[in-house]
C-alpha cells in the first residue's frame, strides 16, 4: 500500500495536520503566529546546513529552529518589542539560510522544495519521521494540557497552582521546532504557519470549549491536507499551496457561516423582546 | 516571610518586610501606586525571586488565588465549567457548591466572555475556593467593580472564610470597604509603614499623610461602633514611622 505515492503523501499530510491543529490553537491562544513564522523561516538555515554537513535534514531543520525559538523566548521582554525581534530574526534567518545554500555547489538542490514542500516526494523513512514527530507533538501537548491552558490564561494563575509558565513554554517551543521540522516537506518553511493558525481559526466559532477547538481543528487540518493533495492531483498544481488555499477556503466559509448565525440570533434576541 | 527584599534592576521594590499570616485571619495591604503591593503577592506565590529574605510555607499549603484581571483571548473559548477544571478536573457537584458559595449558581454552561465584570470575578473567587485552599490571595478582586458590587463581593469573601477557615489576603485600593472588613491591615510604602487592626491603620499619621483625611470618614461609615478618635497622633510627617505608630496602637 505504501508504494503508491499518493498513499504516502496522504499520510505524510494527515500525520503533520494532527501534530499542526492542536499546537496551532496554542500558537493561536497565545498569539504566537509570527513565533511560528520566524521558528519556520530559521529551518531553511537548518536545511542548509544539514545538506553541507551530510546530516539528515529533518535533524538539522530541527536543531535550528528550536535554537531559533529559544534565543527568541530568551530575547523576548528585554529591550526590543516582540514582534520587531521576530522581524529580524525571521527575515535574517531566512536570507542567511537562502545564501547559505547558494554556496552548496557539490549538491544540486531544488530550493523551491523546501520553500513550498515536496509532498509527492515523500519516503517511506521520511513518513516514518513524520510520524514519529507527530506522535511526539501529541504526547508531550496531551501531557501538559492543563498545564498549558492555565499558563495560557493567566502566569499567576499557573504559579499558585504550582505551575511553572517558563517550562510549559517551553514545551510549546519545544513541539513548534518539531512540527516545523516535520512540516517542511509537506508545505515548505514558507507555509507552515498557515497549517497551524488556520485550522485553529477555523474551528473558533463552532467551540465551546479548548478541547472542541482543538478537535474541530484538527477535523479541519485533515480535511484541508486530504482535499488539497485530491485537488492538486486533479488540477496538477503544487501540492503545498492547494492544501493551504483548501483551509483558507474552508476558513471562510466558516466565518461566513458565524456571521450569518451570530445575525439570526441578534434579529431572534431582539425580535423576542 | 522575613527580611524580604525585591529589587528590579536598581530598583529596590520591597525593602525588608517582614509578614506572617495565620489560619482564619483576614489581612488586607494597602499602599500607593507602586509600593510593591503586588510584588508582595508575587513573590508569596513564587513569580518572583527575593533578592534577599525567605518565604517559609506551611508544609502541603494549599494556595487559591484571584488575579488582578484575566484578560481572555477572544480565540480562546472557554466555558465557566470547564475553567473551574483547571488544571486539575473536578466533578460537577464540586463545581457547583464552588459556584453556590462564590454567589454565581447559574452560570456554569456560559461562556467566559459572556459573564458581566461582577460575575467574573465571582467566578475567579469560585475557582480558587474549589480545592478547599488554607490561603486565599486576591490581588485587587474589585478593581472592575461598583462600590457596592465589591462591597458585596468582600461580605462574601467574610463568608468563605467563616465557612472555610482559610486565611485571607488582600491587596486593595477601595480602602475602606476592605478595611471594614479586614482583621489586619498593613500600609505599605516599599517597606511597612504601620499595621494593625483598621482602626488603629486609620488613625496612624503615616497612613494619613498617604491617603489624606478623607479615607476615615469612609470607614467610619461602615463601621459605626468603633467610631471614635484615638488621641492626639494626628502629625503628617513621615519621619520614624514605626515609633508613631506603635504609639498610636498604643493609644487604641
């Protein structure tokens, strides 16, 4: 069965969409999306290095961007504000990272593959990864769910019940270079970001709770990760995009759908009283 | 707590302050903007390190407490039930008696962001009732609220702990609906300037020279029986402010 292409890219995209969901509503909670930006820009310097290196290039996508988010979660609060940190960071990383490559004479590389990924291309070793690191990302978010939540709503609140916000920190910084690391070959470092906050976003107005958010989000990453790759076979575009233009219809039909039942319950409250 | 000192950068925040609190007792502390009130909480409930003294805690001390302000993600959807759940999952009855007592019973299925300024903190008081604390920490409960809104909320703050026996601390700005209910108040000003019961915090000239006169007419309002004058400390200098008020306890 895993000698059919489309049968690994389906499983490659399924396997990074449910580690992306419920790591995207914390990215998402915390407005962490440029955080997540800048850790996926750091991975092409990564890429780069693991290729001069010989190494394998998930290692060095992420070793580097985990390098990334912690001297940024260092950083962050001590002079710069947040986001002008993450601009330079971000931007240096990518430009040093794409000059980087240029140098790698010795080896012929396809940039664009993991600018935009190259799901099509997917190993059965790099599915194994794949996997490993979603597996991974779950297990370590499941574990600290709570604790995650709590540090999320408020540092005090986490500290009086014996909490420490720094380490659930980095235990988000910990599973983002992992996701980014896993996700490079399925939509490229350019479009990571978009798997983790739209789903997220998509499933807001349909939660009642942070564990239907995450549910529904993942629901929503799925759906996109498949219907993008049927799409992009059909249609012969670039497999990463599709994916990501599929979630951001699926994000606006979903905002479409709230407004209109936010309006109906207005026009019902006001037409009761 | 003893000889605890805070310092941000040069910045000296708490200067040797020396606090105790026991079961069953309500202190409040009172100061100015920027007397390091917060940084008091903060350091009891380990958000910050002293830069010298120590915090001692009872052993297996269970600590509820009540933020300043919670500022909900609007991406973030969260019922009252299940933030009670958090972190630790409690079953409904528990959530409900913690709602019953917290004087909000109907508002478990509603979201966070549905409740009025009064329910909220009502409900931040519920959660950090749930797991039977021995302290309750609240760092201005009230600041959102209407005077009686947080007149009712301190009466029934007075109640849980009649019912729980736990101790209680409070920073605060609405001075006298706080001191009126308070067994202990302390003014701090980066170090302690005076403490004791209202009364005698009212009365001491080192409170007045921070708050002025017009906080005790307020006070007086809410406790009629012990309106009467405790002799002549009415100096507002800030010189030797531990031997006046010494004198002024004295005195009462």
């Amino acid at each position: 069965m895993l000698d059919d292409f489309m049968v690994r890219a389906t499983l490659a995209g399924v396997g990074t969409a449910l580690a992306a969901a419920p790591l995207g509503c914390f990215v998402v909670w915390r407005r962490m999306a440029y955080f997540g930006d800048a850790t996926a820009h750091a991975a092409i310097l990564g890429v780069a290095l693991s290729l001069a290196l010989s190494l394998p290039v998930f290692a060095g996508a992420m070793v580097v961007a985990l390098v990334m988010a912690t001297v940024v979660a260092l950083l962050s609060g001590r002079g710069y504000a947040m986001d002008t940190l993450l601009g330079v960071m971000a931007h240096s990383a990518l430009a040093f990272g794409l000059v980087a490559v240029s140098f790698l004479t010795n080896v012929r590389i396809d940039i664009m593959a993991y600018l935009f990924g190259d799901i099509l291309a997917v190993s059965r070793g790099d599915l194994a990864v794949i996997w490993g690191g979603a597996a991974l990302v779950l297990a370590l978010v499941g574990w600290r769910w709570s604790a995650l939540l709590v540090s999320t709503l408020n540092p005090d609140l986490a500290r009086a019940a014996g909490i420490d916000p720094r380490r659930e920190q980095l235990v988000l910084t910990l599973s983002l270079a992992i996701v980014v690391a896993v996700a490079i070959k399925v939509v490229g470092v350019l479009l990571i970001t978009a798997l983790l906050i739209i789903p997220a976003a998509t499933a807001r107005p349909f939660s009642r709770t942070p564990e239907i958010m995450a549910g529904l989000a993942s629901v929503v990453g799925v759906a996109a990760a498949w219907g993008g790759l049927r799409l992009s076979y059909s249609f012969d575009t670039p497999t990463g995009p599709t994916i990501v233009c599929v979630v951001a219809v699926m994000f606006c039909l979903s905002s479409i759908v709230a407004a209109l039942r936010e309006g109906v319950s207005r026009r019902r409250t006001s037409g009761s009283a | 707590m003893k000889g605890l000192s805070v310092s941000f950068g040069a910045n000296r925040v708490l200067d040797s302050v020396d606090f105790r609190i026991d079961r069953g007792e309500i202190v409040t502390v009172v100061g100015p903007n920027g007397s390091g009130k917060s940084t008091l909480l903060h350091a009891l409930i380990g958000g910050v390190r002293p830069s010298t003294g120590s915090v001692r805690r009872a052993p297996g001390l269970r600590v509820g407490y009540v933020p300043q302000k919670l500022s909900l993600d609007a991406t973030l959807p969260m019922t009252v039930r299940r933030f009670l759940g958090l972190p630790r999952r409690v079953s409904r009855e528990t959530a409900q008696v913690a709602l019953d007592h917290a004087g909000v019973p109907g508002v478990g299925r509603l979201q966070m962001s549905a409740l009025s300024g009064g329910q909220f903190q009502r409900v931040l008081l519920a959660r950090a009732i749930l797991e039977s604390p021995d302290l309750l920490i609240l760092d201005e409960a009230t600041a959102g609220l209407d005077q009686p809104g947080a007149a009712a909320f301190y009466r029934r703050i007075e109640e849980v702990r009649k019912e729980t026996g736990c101790a209680v601390l409070m920073v605060s700005h609405d001075l006298h609906v706080v001191m009126s209910a308070s067994d202990r108040v302390i003014c701090l000003n980066g170090h302690i300037c005076c403490e004791g019961t209202p009364e005698v915090v009212a009365e001491a000239p080192v409170y007045r020279a921070l708050f002025g006169e017009g906080t005790k007419g307020a006070l007086a309002l809410y406790r009629h029986h012990h309106d009467h004058h405790h002799g002549p400390a009415h100096g507002h200098s800030h010189d030797g402010p531990t031997e006046q008020t010494r004198k002024a306890a004295a005195d009462a």
